[in-house]
C-alpha cells in the first residue's frame, strides 16, 4: 500500500508577512529576510489586485496617502507665508517706519537747533518747543525700537544711539547757555553736536533701518514665492486625478456609474485646491500692493524729508561759521543735487492713491531752494551781507522750509498707513485657510473611504 501523501494547503497572504518577520529573528536568516520583504510587498499587492476588492483596498489606502499629502502641502504652505506676512506686519514693518520716523525726528532737532542758535543770543520759544518735542519723540521711538528688540547687529545699532543721543544733548545745552551770554565758543559746541549727529547718530539709525529693510524684503520672498502654490497645486492635481481614476475603477469593476460618496470628495478636494491657490494669489496681489502702494513711497518720501533737514542744517550751520564753512557748503551743494534731480524726481514719478500727498515736494522744496539760494548769493557777495543773509534764512526760508517738511511729514504718514493696511488685508483670510484646508482633508478622506468601503462590503 503507498503511502499516502497529505495535500499542502496553501500559505495564506497574511502568513507571508509572518514568515519574513521569523526568519529576521535571531537564528534566522537576519538580512536577507529583511531583503525579501519588498518583493513580499509587492507580491501580496499583486494578489490583492487581482480581485476588486483587494483593488478597492489598494485604492483607499493610496488615496488617502495622496489627500494627505496635498493637505500637509497646503497647510505647510500656509503656514509659511503667514509666517511670513506676521514676521514683516508686526516686526520688521513697524520697526522699519519708526526707524524712519527716528530718523526724521534726530534730523529736524539738529536743524531746529542750528536754527534757532542763528537767531540771536534770545532763542526763540517756537523753535525751543520744536527742538523739545523732536528730541521727547524722538525718545519715545527709540524706547519703542529698545523694547522690540531684534538681532545683535540692530541691538547694536541701538545702543549707539541710546548712548551717544544724551552727549548730544548735552552739547547743544553748553552751545545754548555760551549763545544766551554772547561767548562764540556756543558755534563750537553746536558743530560738536552736529557733527556727532551726522557721523555717528544718524548713521547708527539707518543702519537699524537697513537691517529691518531686509528683514522686509525677506519676508516678502518667503510670503510669495512661486514653490508654495505650485506644489500645492501639482498634488491636488494628482489628487483630483486619482479620485476620478477612483471613480473610473468603480464603473469598470463595479459597473456603477457614480459613486456619490466619491463625487462628494472629489468636489471637497477641488474646492480645497481652488480656494487656497486662491487666497495665495490674493494675499500675493495685496502684499506687492502695499510693497508699491505704501512701502516705496514712504520710503523714498522719507529719504526726500531727511535729505532736506539735512541741506536746511547745512545752510544755518554755514552762516553761523560767517565764511569758514567750505565743507558745509559742499555737502549742501552735493545733498541739494541729489535731492532735486535724483530723489524728488522719482517721489513725484510714484504714482499711487496717495500721489497727490507727494505732488507738492517738488513745488516747495524749489521755492525753498530759491531763497536759500538768495541768501547763499548775499554772504558770498564782497561786502558779505550776513544779517540780510540770515534774516532771509530764519524769516521767509524757514517758513518755506517748514513747508516742504510738512507736506513730506504728511505724504510719509499717508504711506505708512498704506502699508500697515496692505499687511494686516494680506494676512487676513490665511489664518481660516488653515482651518479650512484641515477641515476639507478630513472630510474627503471620511467621504472617499466610505464611498470605497460600501462597495467593498457588496463582495461579501
């Protein structure tokens, strides 16, 4: 009698998973079970495939790793660029304009002053208020600046202006009290004072400025870069494709020609495509809008308003040195062909909804250059004509002066606003976009596999 041979009952496909785990373990086969786990993997894929429930299956899973990918690519973008707009609308934005406004601020105190010195011996209470009150606001930004803190480089810009501000002031009180007993040691001190202003103060602020200026334009890179909004929509693209392919496998296998779970996913993961390419494109339109509406002009209006502070201190400097004043005269000469051909020419060619705040420089700052010119001709003439010189200069050049400072105050003001507006409508919809694009993900991914799982229950 032959023996009898027992038929072999085939391996499950679960079981396979289980062997390649054994022959791992100690005493096994170590590597090389570790190595066949791919064909493994692939081998149980194909087993699956073959019939349509285990393609459902495959289906799901895929789906659901594709709709999460395209969520973590959204909100990951998201993210980033309210980063980003955050970093430039409460940081780097506002330390930016008070750095401007510093700038301004320190600039007309060093004019006022010189100003008021050319005067006489009795200062006028006008221009002492002026003087105070650009020096309190001045203090005031800096404290401002000081708490906002920031980076080593602009901790260190700072602390130059914090402790150097006070030498100043104190200066400009010695040059006072020698001016008010008739001692010309009081243009000494004045100078002094003026000259650490302009070559160590001043500097220190701009360079605070520039740090934030980067900070800005940094910001501005992050918050509308061209990979945030293209990876979002390559993967929602494949997203979309994989559900309509979805779609396509239930009619072929299932015949079923709609499967309303699957449609209702399809349509979510449309919508979460649409709306946050949608939102990139409008926050990128309102962050270039406030770039070209608010932060260029006021940037340039505030170089167009400390340029000329600059060339008014000049020129009350020069007269108070009576004649020893080549230098002054140079850098008002310099500074004034600057101003006229380079920066007030291309604050007039903004154009802009605050255009016309801009429009009136040009026109005062000529009618202030034309007596400044004036007063220029009456020193250099032989006899040297210094008191009408300086009645010209702190009587109808000073009011034209403080006419074309004004309007440049305003027109800066005007475009900050612009900005700070820009920043805050830009970042305004991405904080609900992140909830949203969460939102829509779990839901598609909840709609995509019960639609799947209902027709696989229909196999059993």
């Amino acid at each position: 009698m032959s023996p009898v041979t027992a038929p072999v009952a085939p391996v499950p496909a679960h079981s396979r998973w289980a062997s390649a785990a054994v022959s791992a373990a100690p005493g096994g086969p170590g590597i090389r079970g570790w190595a066949s786990l791919p064909r493994e993997a692939v081998a149980l894929l194909r087993s699956g495939a073959r019939t349509t429930p285990g393609l459902l299956r495959i289906a799901a899973v895929a789906l659901t790793a594709l709709i999460t990918l395209f969520w973590a690519a959204a909100l990951a973008s998201t993210l980033v660029r309210q980063s980003a707009v955050d970093a430039v609308r409460d940081r780097a934005g506002p330390s930016f304009v008070a750095a401007q406004r510093l700038h301004a601020d320190l600039s007309a105190a060093d004019a006022t002053v010189a100003i008021a010195y050319l005067a006489g011996t009795i200062e006028p209470a006008e221009r002492r208020q002026a003087y105070d009150s650009s020096i309190e606001e001045a203090g005031r930004e800096l404290a401002a600046l000081t708490r906002a803190g920031g980076g080593d480089e602009a901790r260190a810009a700072l602390e130059t202006v914090v402790t150097r501000l006070p030498v100043y002031t104190g200066w400009v009180e010695q040059a006072r009290a020698n001016n008010r007993q008739g001692h010309v040691v009081g243009a000494a001190y004045l100078w002094k004072a003026s000259k650490l202003m302009r070559e160590e103060i001043l500097p220190a602020v701009e360079t605070f400025a520039a740090i934030n200026a980067d900070r800005i334009d940094d910001g501005y890179r992050r918050g509308t870069h061209w990979s945030q909004p293209t990876a979002v929509a390559v993967l929602g693209a494949a997203t979309l494709a994989a559900l309509a392919g979805a779609q396509w496998l239930l009619f072929r296998r299932a015949n079923r020609v709609l499967n309303p779970w699957l449609l209702t996913a399809t349509l979510l993961m449309a919508a979460s495509l649409v709306v946050t390419l949608a939102v990139f494109s409008a926050e990128r339109a309102r962050l270039v809008e406030a770039r070209d509406q608010g932060f260029v002009p006021m940037a340039e209006v505030g170089q167009a308003r400390v340029l000329g502070l600059r060339v008014w201190g000049d020129h009350s400097l020069s007269l108070i040195a009576r004649g020893d004043s080549s230098a002054l005269d140079a850098d008002a000469a310099a500074t004034t062909e600057r101003l006229g051909k380079e920066v007030l020419p291309a604050v007039a060619a903004l154009a802009g909804p605050d255009q016309e705040t801009r429009t009136v420089l040009r026109p005062a700052w000529v009618t202030y250059e034309g007596l400044s010119g004036q007063a220029y001709r009456l020193v250099t003439e032989t006899a040297g004509r210094f008191p009408d010189a300086v009645a010209i200069t702190v009587g109808d050049g000073a009011v034209a002066f403080e006419r074309y400072d004004a309007a440049a105050a305003a027109a800066f003001e005007s475009s900050a606003l612009r900005f700070g507006e820009g920043l805050a409508a830009a970042d305004g919809r991405l904080p609900g976009l992140a909830v949203a694009v969460s939102v829509l993900a779990a839901a598609g991914v909840a709609l995509m596999a019960i639609g799947l799982w209902r027709r696989i229950e229909e196999y059993r």
